[in-house]
C-alpha cells in the first residue's frame, strides 16, 4: 500500500507551527508494511485543498488528512473532501447527541457552528474522537481508504492509538512490532558479536544501536497478526537475555531514571546530590522521577568555592579545588554527610582540552557507608547524564 | 511573489526527522512581502523529486529547496533540478578549490564523491555555505527563482542569514521589519487602551501579546528598505517608550534572564536560591545565565524537611511546613545566609486547589539586607520562572 498524507492549516504555512503530526504518522508507517511517498502542507483554502486531495486520491493507495476539522467557517477540510468526492454531507444524529453530551458535561450549550463536527459523508464512517469535539473520518471507496483526523497534536495521537491504529492493523497484510532492550557495558561492535546469529535472522530482525544510555539492541517481528508479532517477540526475548544477562537494563520505554528509582526504593536507600558545572540538572532529573519523594533527599547546586565550603566540602580540597576525582569524592562525601542521605552522588568537570580528549572531563564520585570513589569520563554534554546514571546504577547492583 | 517551499529526504518520509526547515523558511517570508502556498516533502527518489519540482515551476514564482545536497548517491537534489531544467552541470574550479581547502583545514583528503558539491549549472550562482560542505544554487530562469539549501538546519540556518535572505530583500518589493517590546505590570487589555492610537495605525502596525513573560508589544514597519523600515521603527520606539516608560523590560531576544543577570552584574550584587516544588529548574536558569559566575552563588533542592533544616530554615517553620509565604520567607533568608549571598530567592509550592484558583499556588520569597518579603501567585507551571523572575527583578530595581 502506497501512502500520502496531506496536513492542513494556514498556521503551517505561516510557520506560525511545526507540522509534527506529518513525523507523527510517517514514524507509524513501516510498522503497518505501508509505504510513504508524498507529504505536504495545504492553508485552510478549499480549492487548493481539493486539488491536493485530487491528486493524492489519483496516485496513492491510503491518504492520511490532519487538520481543518474544526467548528469555524475557514476550516474546510471537510467541505473540500465531500466536494472531491461528489458526496453530500449530513448531519449525524448519534454524532451531534455525543457533541451536545459533550457540551453538556462542562456546563455549556453547544454553539451551532459546531454542528458541522456532527456531519458525515455515506462513505465514511466515524472516528471518535475522546480528548475533543471534531470526530474523523474514515472513508473506503473505489479501493481506496482516506482517513481524516483532528489537528492538534494531542488529539490526533489519542485518535490514532484507540481507533486507527488497530483498524490498520486488521486491513495490513503483515505487521511489524519492535521490542528495544536497553543495555550497558559493551560496545557496539562488541555487542555485535554476541548476537551475531540473530543479526543474520530475517525474521524478527535485530538492529543495534549506540545511544546516550548504552547500547539497544531492536528486535522487530514481521507476522500476519500483532499477537503471531508478540509471540515471536518473547522467544527471541528469551534468546537475548540467555546472551546479555544482566546487561540488560530496560526495555522499550523504560529509562536509567526509572530503573534507578525503582532500585532505590525497592532497598529502602535515600540519595542526596552535590554538583557544579552540571549546573543543577542532575539535581533536576532525580527531582522528575516519580515518586522520587521517597528517596532524593536533596541537591546542592554547589558553582562556587563558597557554596563548597557550605555544603562542607573540606576547606583545603576546595581552595586546592582543581577538578578532579579528589573534588568529586570531597563532594559526594560531603553531600551524604550534609543531607544525611545513604549515597552522596557528586559530579564536577573540568573544560581541559587535550588532542584525546576534545570534550573535557566529568568527574564522578559516590559515596555510600562503605567510603567513597570516583571515576573521571570525557564529557560528551549530551551524556554526562547518562554516564552519571550508570555509575549510580553500577553501585546499586554491587550492594546486591 | 507566490512560493512553494520543498523539502527533500527520505529520512522525512520514514519519520525519523522533523522537517522543521519548512517552518523556518515559512516564517521568514511574511516579512519579505511573500505569499507561501505550497509546502511539501519528497524522498530521496529522482522521478519523484523531478515530478515535485515541475509542478513547483508551473505554478510557483519563488521556489525553496532545502535537503539532498549530500556528497553520496542517494543525495539526488542537483542532478533532478538539472534535469528538470534542462541544463548540464559542471564542476566549478573556485567551488572545488574552496571544498578542497575545506577538507585541508581538517588535515583530510577531499574525498572524490564530495566533487558533485562542487557542481554548478548554468543558469545557477553559487550560495556560500560557511557551515558545511554543501553549497546551494541560486537559479534564475523564465522569471522564476530556485533557490536549494542544505538540509541539516544549523547549516541552513545559517546560510539564510548570511546570503539568502539580504538578496530575497534586494528582490523583495517591499519588507517588513519587526521589533518587539516587552513589558510588565499590564493586562493585555490595559496595555492596549495607553496605545490604542498605534494600535489603529496602518504602518508600521501594532500588535499586542500575551506571553509568559509580560505583555509583548511588536511594531513592524512596511518600507521598500530595511534601513527604510528600521528608520520607522526607531521613531516608533520614541513613541512606544514615551507611553510604557519603565514597563519596557526588554527588547526582540533579551530575555528576563539577560536583563538580571545584567542588574545583579551592574549593582555587583550576588545571589543564592532556595527552591522544592520546583525541582532545580530555578537555579538552572540562573546557572545557564552567560557571565553567572559572577554572581550566582549556589542553589539548594530542598525538597527534604530534612534538607531544608539542614539549609538553615528554622525548625519550627520546617515542622510547621505547609508551603506558603511564611516557608519562603524563611527559605530565602536561609539561602541569603547560608550561601552569604546579597539576596536570598525561595520558591515553594501548593499543589491545592480551589475554584477560584485551579493550578495550585507559588511562594515567592526574596530576603536582603533590608529583610524579607514574599508574594504568593497562581501556579501555572510554564510561567513559574517568570513570575519569580519578575519579583526578583522588581526588588533589584527599587534598589535603585
């Protein structure tokens, strides 16, 4: 099946917004074995919407519309596809009970434009909409399938996940469902190696890939149903994890903050933070995790030698206050100390740059009840979070 | 002028990228005096980009390619537009000598595949490209303009600003320059009766919005030149400021970040914060500051009762911790002294709601040498920074 989707809005062509719904849908595609050839953007003008429409009605199989659906007069996207068509709209009587319902809930009465969100043409069906007031449609007709979906981003991803999804899933000859599982403490060529038999397999494929947070290996399944999918999946979960072991971390959206949570909680151990150049953004990632209440104790965001010294860095390791892992364990030590926390977690860097090393240097210590360490890595920006995480992690798993 | 712009990927149409250019481009022109109609993407894929760009010079005056500019195979973008036009192309000595010179500053080989960016065609003049290796063409024919840009937005970016844009407005019949105004203090309504006289003028317009922080006034002026419209804008500002006075806090890109980090700077004071609700981002703003060295002295996360005594809030308020303008009182003055900062800046938080206020509520509290006070706000998550923000800026600037 060849695909085209047509976004629609005025706002777009006035760069007034991104149109991130196109990206949205495209990124959904390979997973339903539905090829992308065309994209583009149309104003909220009827005969230049018809004439996109036309044309992408003459080539492709599948045509994927956002946008234009709501109540006001310049929003024609529904007007210019009854026109393409030769169909009349109507209005629907179970759609404009839900509409009125709808109204009804906040307190209001529905105003008449609205009633144009209750139309429907006789080729299309309805698709609700839950997170708004503009319904889609879903047009089959002359073997073709045309879908329209609201705008707004928020709205056409609820759309898309509890109805159109799944009816493209029953229409698809074959799915693709992908399963990521996030590992750490190899490198890409050395993971490679390790599941060199699977990376020869057609199906499921594996694809590896360096991130931020380590290396993830994706195992995507091609089957006739998502359940024959799913079924391929947990063997070859099976397979992977006799191979990595414990370096898997996570799967799919699970993420090092997450994780690092949950082992936190589950031992009952609290965590304070002591940082400089990452400039409280340490301090801000374990503050964002939830339920982080019940263990982040606190972060001290320390940029100045003063601040050091408060937060009882000893005053001799700060004046001497080169970067390094000397620093990076003083602040660790003094963070549990001072926050009265089971691990102190510390990080300073050093912008030093040498023909090795391009990026400087994070320094990280950790300190627990048993003393304190501190490693140095070279700071890739992007990473120093993740490289933080790691060691954390890295500590949690060694108290067992 | 009616335009179209194009964007060409095969990465856009598997939805691994946003197009994001599209808008960037689309933005620009409004001020150029250009109507923008069509917008679309296209693969890497020679048949289709040539179909793309024929309709493109049927209907368009004024054509933006951005993407496919690439050194390898699949990069398709020059060898379509000459096809489609009809036209041969040729290496350029000076482009080849300047990619060759490129390479040399990184101590490489250029390698042979990267000669095709070296190309031209008839009909086209190069468009530097400071940022990269791929120039673009700037292609005038039959009274159309073609202009392609790279693809990776830093690159065109900045090739706009450099080249495409002063020679769209030597083109351009008329261009109009914006520049916006940002003050506090005022409603939206409030601001526009003290200028509803320029708000009612023709040129330069007036425009009135309410943002995150403050209300933005933003004049643009329609002139055959910039310097024309620069010239109005600045006898509009005269006026504007005559009007608003102190209220104006800031002009285009100065943030209330720049402003205060330029007072404290100025009145060489420091500055210590204490936050919880707010996770850090506070202290990361004010550590993101250029120049902050200078007067930020550390932010304390005490989202802990524990951490907060251990900060030196007094105990009693600590047990008695129910956020509101006591606490923060309490925390500002306990930032100010433990950080033996200038001015302490706490903020804490209430997640409670009533009718009259559904977002929850957020303490402001700034202590000096002169004492403390603190101010309590609805709590509305994305203006929480400003708000604080505006408080602290205030206090500075009573300070005389």
């Amino acid at each position: 099946m060849n695909a085209e989707i047509i976004s629609i809005g005025t706002e777009i062509l006035l760069g007034e917004i991104t149109d991130t719904n196109a990206q949205y849908i495209a990124s959904r595609l390979p997973f339903l074995g539905i090829d992308l050839y065309w994209v583009s953007q149309v104003g909220d003008n009827k005969t230049r919407i018809i004439e996109v429409l036309k044309r992408a009605w003459n080539r492709s199989d599948i045509i994927f519309i956002t946008g234009g659906l709501g109540p006001t007069a310049d929003d024609v996207t529904r007007e210019s596809i009854a026109e393409m068509l030769g169909e009349e709209m109507k209005i629907d009587m179970n759609l404009e009970k839900t509409l009125r319902e709808r109204f009804g809930r906040y307190g209001m009465e529905m105003p008449l434009s609205n009633l144009k969100q209750a139309t429907i043409i006789p080729s299309a069906s309805s698709i609700p909409n839950p997170a708004g007031t503009a319904p889609g449609w879903w047009i089959e007709k002359d073997g073709k399938i045309l879908i329209t979906m609201p705008g707004p981003p928020r709205e056409l991803n609820v759309v898309w996940q509890e109805t159109v999804q799944s009816r493209l899933e029953e229409k698809a000859e074959s799915v693709l469902v992908p399963r990521t599982f996030k590992t750490f403490g190899h490198s890409e060529g050395g993971a490679g190696e390790m599941v060199a038999d699977m990376l020869a397999a057609s199906n499921p494929t594996l694809g590896i890939y360096a991130r931020a947070d380590g290396i993830h290996l994706r195992l995507a399944a091609k089957a006739k149903t998502r359940e024959e999918a799913v079924k391929m999946l947990d063997e070859g979960e099976v397979r992977i994890r006799e191979i990595m072991g414990e370096r898997i971390w996570g799967v799919d959206n699970e993420t090092l903050e997450t994780i690092i949570g949950g082992l936190l909680t589950r031992k009952a151990m609290t965590l304070a933070v002591m940082e400089d150049a990452s400039g409280g953004t340490l301090a801000s990632t374990f503050n964002d995790i939830p339920g982080s209440d019940a263990f982040f104790k606190g972060g001290l965001l320390a940029s100045s030698d003063h601040a050091k010294r408060a937060f009882g860095v000893p005053s001799p390791v700060v004046t001497d206050s080169t970067p390094g892992t000397g620093l990076a364990k003083a602040m660790a030590e003094a963070a549990r100390n001072f926050l009265d926390a089971d691990i102190g977690l510390a990080t300073t860097g050093s912008d030093d740059v040498t023909a090795d090393n391009p990026f400087g240097t994070t320094f990280i210590g950790i300190a627990d009840a048993s003393g304190s360490r501190a490693v140095s890595r070279p700071r890739r920006r992007q990473y120093v979070t993740a490289t933080i995480l790691f060691e954390l992690q890295e500590t949690l798993l060694s108290m067992g």
